[in-house]
C-alpha cells in the first residue's frame, strides 16, 4: 500500500507550523510494505524540543490513518547517532525516511550522515554496553530459575520475556546490527546468528515461536523458562570476547548456576 499525494500534504498542512524545520516518514509506508493495519510513522523535527514531557510521541487519526508523531529535534538526533544501543535503530529509520519538507535541507543532510555513518567510531561503547546489558540480564536469568523451582508462572514468563527481548538486542548492539523495524527484529537476529544454531533454537521456543522436542512434563511457562535460560548460556558464548573483566564473575557464575539447575531439573524428571 502507498499513500496518495494528497494524504501526504494533508500530513505538511497539519505539521508544518512556525517552529517546524523538516517533517518525514518511515515505517512500513516508506518501505513499501505497509498493510490496511499499518500506521503512519511521522517525524517533526523543531527548533526547539516538546516543552510537555507527553509532547515528544503521540497518536492521531488523519483520514482514516493511524498516524504516530514524534517530535524531535535535530541535535538531539545527532546525539542518537553517538549511542550505539540508539543508533542501531536510528540509522535505518533515517535511511528509509521520504522527505516531505525540509528547510535549508537539513534532513536531507542528516540522512546522509547516517548512510555514511562509520561504527567503528563507536565499536567500544558498543562492546560496553552490551557487556553491562549481559550482567544486568544476570538478574532475569535468576528470577526465572527461581520462578521455575516455585512453578511461579508469572515469574518464570516475566523473566522469560525479559531475557528474549534483552538478548538479542545486547547482540545487535555489539555487533551494529541495523534493524530495519521492530517486526524484524527478531527475525534478523535469527539470520545473524544462524537460522539454525543453538542461539536461534532457544530463542525461537523462549519466544513461544516453537516447541522444544519432546516438550516438557511442566507446561508451557516452563518450557520457555528454560529455553531463556539456554538463550543466556549461548549469548555468552557469542559475547565472551567482549565481556568487561569487572563483569565476568557474575556473568560465568550465572551460567554455572544455569548448567547445574538444568542438569539438576533433569535428574529430576
């Protein structure tokens, strides 16, 4: 689906005000593939930021769209760029964004930037972030073996969802893995890793997407606890190179205290 010439200057009448230096698009509509249930992702950039904390995202129907807006600024855009775990969501949303004004060219110069953009500059934030991303996941890893002894399945899913969105992402952000959208998301961190490696197995049953074979005499809550669980002993397979030595205590104990219980619950089967 596209949007028509006169929806798209419905969209510069009602957002192009005194103030507003560029207004663009992305999403599924910029990218082609938009559905009937595909909202409209708008970005207004100002001179100046939202003064309301409320005033940076918000939502609207325009002639039948669902229209997403966020406010922005260009500095602050910028800043995105300088902060790995932003910018590998920022330099794509900027790529595919179609231009529907633009004073002094200012976000046609941004998304040049950001086509342009060289990771190496920011490699070792990228390797520190993801590094304190894995230690503090240390604390879902625990909650859910906790949640598992106590057939707590509220606990076990929290910590479950927690370590399946947390994972993969600490991953892409070492590794700048631009992601295309959030629906891709997983999707592109599968092919990464492998369709098929141990990574994507455990993370495809933590996510629900599949059953482990043979499935599990505890239910569904239980399986992918500790499918999460495996997900957290692969991605410090994947990471173990860049791991900050002040974080490697807890993250090694965590995986020893994960191989045990595992092997323990076996035994227990």
């Amino acid at each position: 689906m596209t949007l028509s010439d006169t929806f798209l200057q419905q969209l510069v009448t009602a957002f192009d005000k005194p103030g507003v230096q560029s207004i663009g698009y992305n999403g599924s509509y910029a990218r082609g593939d938009a559905s009937q249930y595909s909202d409209v992702d708008v970005y207004v950039f100002t001179e100046k930021p939202p003064q309301s904390p409320f005033g940076h995202y918000t939502l609207r129907y325009i002639d039948g769209y669902l229209v997403s807006i966020t406010t922005t600024t260009f500095d602050a855009k910028y800043d995105e760029l300088r902060h790995p775990q932003k910018a590998i969501w920022v330099i794509p949303g900027l790529m595919q964004m179609m231009i529907l004004a633009d004073t002094d060219d200012m976000l046609a110069e941004l998304q040049q930037v950001a086509a342009e953009f060289d990771w190496s500059q920011i490699q070792d934030m990228a390797d520190e972030y993801a590094s304190h991303d894995l230690l503090g996941l240390a604390e879902e890893a625990h909650k859910v073996m906790n949640g598992l002894i106590r057939d707590d399945e509220s606990a076990i899913l929290y910590g479950s969802v927690s370590l399946m969105m947390g994972l993969p992402r600490a991953i892409a952000v070492q590794r700048g893995v631009l992601i295309q959208s959030e629906n891709t998301f997983l999707r592109q961190m599968q092919h990464e890793l492998g369709e098929y490696s141990a990574w994507s197995f455990y993370l495809r049953i933590a996510s629900g997407l599949q059953h482990a074979p043979g499935g599990t005499d505890g239910g569904l809550a239980q399986m992918r606890g500790l499918a999460a669980l495996g997900l957290y002993v692969e991605t410090s397979k994947v990471l173990k190179a860049i791991i900050r030595p002040e974080h490697l205590e807890v993250v090694d104990k965590t995986v020893d205290a994960i191989l045990k219980f595992k092997f323990s619950s076996r035994n227990d089967e």
